[in-house]
C-alpha cells in the first residue's frame, strides 16, 4: 500500500528523532533515542515469542542476531533460517523488516554465521509542488529501506563457555530526493562489532527431574556515529547491553520446560536537562526563562546555555558507553529505570512441538513498551516453523501490536554433533 503519511517518517528520521520539538519538554520523561533503531526489533518468531529475548536461551539459526556464542553448542551442522515481521500493520501492509541467516558449524571448538536484515519503509507518494502547478498529479515512488550485513565467529573455550565476534555494517537510507531542502541528505552508513558470551552447563539430576543452566551476555553495535549530510547532528548506534540467564526442567525423553530471564541496557547516553527549560526569546539574555519578560516559540532554536542536570552527550561513541551507566539527570534511581527485562518460557514436546509465552517491559520514562507474547513452533524432519503473536501491555500503543510473525529454518546435518 503506498502511503503519504510515510513521508512524515522518512522526515523525522533524517532531521534527526533525538531532537525536541515541544515548547515545554516532559522532564520526567528522558527517553534514549539513536539511530537505526530497526536493529533492536527481534527479526524471528522464536525469540518475539519468549518476550523479544535470545542472549541465553537455547541455541537455534536466528542466534546471530541475538548471541553467536550458541552456535558452538548446536547439535545440527549447518542451516539457513529466514523470517519475516510486519509492521505498524494496521495501518500499512508494505513496512516490513526481513532477515536471512546461515550457519555452520566448523568442527567441535568453532563456528560461522553470517545474516541480512532488511527493513522496507514501504513506497511514498511524492507530488512536487512543481507537479502540482503543471496539474501533473503522476506521483514519484521513493522506497526509504535500511539494512545491516554482518558475520561472526565464534570459538569454545571449554566444555561450558564459548565466545564470539561479530561485524556488522549497517546503512540508512531514508533521504527523499524528490524534497529541495533534503537536497544534501545522503545514505548514511557505519560498522559495529558485538562482543558476547556463552554458557551452558552440563545436564544434572536433581529429585524429580534433571536440570541444565544456561548464561550470556552480548554488547552489540560497538561502532562510530553516524550522519545523514553535512550539517547534521551525528547519531549514536543502539548500542546495547544483555545479559541473561536461564534453566531447562527436563522431566523425561518427550517434556522439557525452558525458562529464561534478561535484562537489556541502551549505552548510549542520557539526554540532561538544560537551563533553558522551555523554548523562548530571550529578552534580558539571562539564559533563564522568565515569565512576564519571555516569550514562548513554537519553533526550536539554539541551545547556548549550560546543562543543568546531567552530562553532555556530545561525545564519541566509546566514551557514551561508559557514560551511560552514569549520566541520567536524576541520578542512580532513573539509571536503574533504563534497564529493561524479559522473562520468558517455553515448551518443548519431543523436540518435534514448542509453546512459548514471554513478557516484556520498559519504565514509563523511558518508552512505555511492555507487551505480552505467545509463540508456537514446528519440526517436521530438517524443518522448523515458528510463530509469534504480541498482546501490548501499555497505554503507549506497540507498532508490532496484533501482530503474526514468521520464521522458517532449514537443519542441513541435523544430528551431527551431540551436546545433550
């Protein structure tokens, strides 16, 4: 469906989401926003079904996006998995984002992964004004997209733990060629590399059952910012933090409950809150609003005026990491409310039948996300299909909400390797 509303979307990316366009800023509210931010929608029906989770649950072929160390444990070889996820698809039916993973696993200490994602904003309508004039109402087809292309190897460093590196390159190209004053905008592109880890620990009999532990963390998109022209501001990667963990309850040769937790943290920084704390013409040029003497604008205009609370967030991409974990206005309390969490479980019948559940939540202050998850999934011989259906939680209404995503792998080698 082509969609002039698009445009809108299109614009607001490229003139930056960060920036604040209310004469009156929420200061309770310091959402984090960067660039790119399709990378952190989960692209597979397993891990949407568990909660939008991945770093430490079991490995399968969609581990690439979430944490590759698994690849080492995997008792099949090698496999292709594909997946599809539509969005805000309520409204559109041509926004999407689609990803392609494959797999192999080299010996018995290693493993390779390479993937594709790609995320459609769909086809917009552009009549120029020029157009208009001439009575010529023959749209112009833009088709902003953004992908990433990346590949990882990971490596076991004892029976329980492996370790992976992954390369990523990520493009944006949501410029409108059609807009006189986008005339500068460009694609804009970048690298990130992610650094993660896993364990898993041998099967133990406990009273009535047997029992196996599972652990990960993953930083992901560690990389420079990114602008779209010249002028611009530079944009942060969402670069993130996981950390996870989880336990499978396995009753017998057919029943096996897994349940995992994580949590995930944006290390990226916080924007603080300047003196300036509404938009106005500033009459004495204190650099204090002062009501009686000020006027409030209803457009944005330059800052030159100190923080108040808070750090600049005007620095390089490695310096913002470790800034993030202190640099929220508010202190150690709003550090803690920029963490989200997952929980989820799933099901497993005879490894041939699977039913997931998961939840998912954000502060208020920081997003507003929290939506519920139900998830199924299917093996018949080398193939698995999954499922994945989100319920949103929130007031503040999910994209994804009433969604049904898809995801299709295929085992090449299944059986080769035995990790149970």
């Amino acid at each position: 469906m082509k969609n002039q509303l698009l445009l809108l979307l299109a614009f607001a990316f490229i003139l930056n989401v960060t920036a604040q366009t209310t004469l009156i800023p929420n200061l309770d509210n310091r959402v984090i926003t960067t660039g790119l931010p399709f990378v952190l929608i989960a692209p597979d029906a397993r891990a949407a079904g568990m909660g939008d989770m991945g770093v430490a649950t079991s490995v399968d072929a969609f581990s690439q996006q979430w944490n590759p160390a698994k690849y080492v444990f995997s008792e099949t070889k090698s496999g292709v998995a594909v997946s599809y996820t539509p969005y805000l698809s309520k409204l559109v039916n041509d926004i999407f984002l689609g990803n392609v993973t494959y797999f192999n696993r080299l010996d018995d200490r290693s493993a390779f992964a390479a993937s594709f994602k790609y995320f459609s904003l769909g086809d917009i309508e552009i009549i120029t004004q020029a157009q208009a004039d001439q009575g010529n109402f023959t749209p112009l087809i833009e088709r902003p997209n953004e992908l990433t292309i990346d590949a990882s190897y990971a490596l076991r460093l004892s029976d329980q733990f492996a370790m992976s590196v992954a390369m990523r390159y990520l493009r944006s190209d949501l410029k409108i060629s059609a807009a006189e004053e986008f005339a500068d905008a460009k694609a804009a592109s970048t690298f990130g590399v992610d650094i993660s880890g896993y364990y898993q620990s041998e099967e133990e009999a406990y009273s009535d059952f047997n029992g196996r532990w599972r652990m990960g963390f993953a930083i992901q998109n560690i990389g420079p910012k990114f602008k779209y022209d010249e002028g611009g501001e530079e944009n942060f990667q969402p670069t993130n933090l996981r950390l996870g963990a989880g336990f499978d309850f396995i009753f017998d040769d057919y029943n096996k409950v897994a349940v995992t937790a994580e949590v995930t943290k944006l290390l990226v920084p916080t924007p603080p809150i300047y003196n300036d704390e509404y938009r106005y013409t500033d009459t004495n040029a204190n650099g204090v609003y002062d009501e009686g003497v000020d006027t409030l604008v209803g457009d944005p205009i330059a800052r030159n005026v100190s923080i108040y609370k808070g750090k600049d967030p005007n620095v390089n991409f490695l310096s913002g990491m470790f800034q993030s974990f202190g640099d929220a206005p508010d202190g150690f309390s709003e550090e803690l409310k920029e963490f989200t969490y997952s929980l989820g479980a799933e099901y497993v019948y005879q490894d041939s039948f699977a039913f997931r559940a998961g939840y998912f939540n954000e502060s208020e202050e920081k997003g507003a996300r929290k939506f519920l998850a139900l998830g199924a999934g299917f093996k018949a011989n080398v193939v698995n299909i999954d499922l994945s259906y989100l319920f949103s939680a929130s007031k503040v209404q999910s994209p994804l909400e009433n969604t049904l995503r898809f995801s299709l792998t295929f085992n090449i080698g299944a059986g080769t390797y035995n990790e149970y």
